[in-house]
C-alpha cells in the first residue's frame, strides 16, 4: 500500500527507528536510557500513524471518515493500555 503512494521509506524507516530503539531500551533500565529510548520510539510510532492516515487520504476518497476513525480509534486505545501494561510489568 505505502509502495505505491511513495511513504513507503518513511513508514519503513519509523519502524526500524522504533523496533531499534525499543531494543536498546531492553539492554538497560536506566532513567537516562529509557527517557531517550521510548521517546524516540513515541515519536516514531506517531509518524507511524501520520502515514498512515497520510495513506488513508490517497486510498479512500469517498469513505475516509471511518477509516480515519478507525485507526486513530486503535492508536488511542494503545496509548490507554501501553501505560497500563507498563506499569503492572
């Protein structure tokens, strides 16, 4: 989908920014690493969803209100769980 519209090296690379951050962030639990670590992996997991809807816009013309519903429906409901999740861990 992301080939075809041209985002594809962004959303390729908010991936790898954001897998390998949180991977150096599994090395140490230290506050400094994990503050720089889970930002950038923040960051990158919100240009994620920039692209997305950026994708969403070019591929939906008519019926673009529920898919854009849709996924910023699921990156909330993460950022109400990711928390959660984090802290019972």
């Amino acid at each position: 989908m992301t080939k075809k519209y041209k985002l594809h090296q962004i959303y390729i690379g908010a991936i790898i920014a954001c897998g390998l951050s949180l991977i150096i962030s599994s090395f140490s639990l230290t506050f400094y690493n994990l503050l720089f670590t889970m930002t950038i992996a923040g960051a990158c997991c919100c240009m994620m969803n920039v692209t997305t809807t950026l994708c969403i816009f070019q591929l939906f013309t008519e019926n673009q209100d529920y898919w854009l519903q849709l996924i910023n429906l699921f990156f909330g409901i993460g950022g109400l769980i990711g928390p959660a999740i984090v802290i019972l861990f």
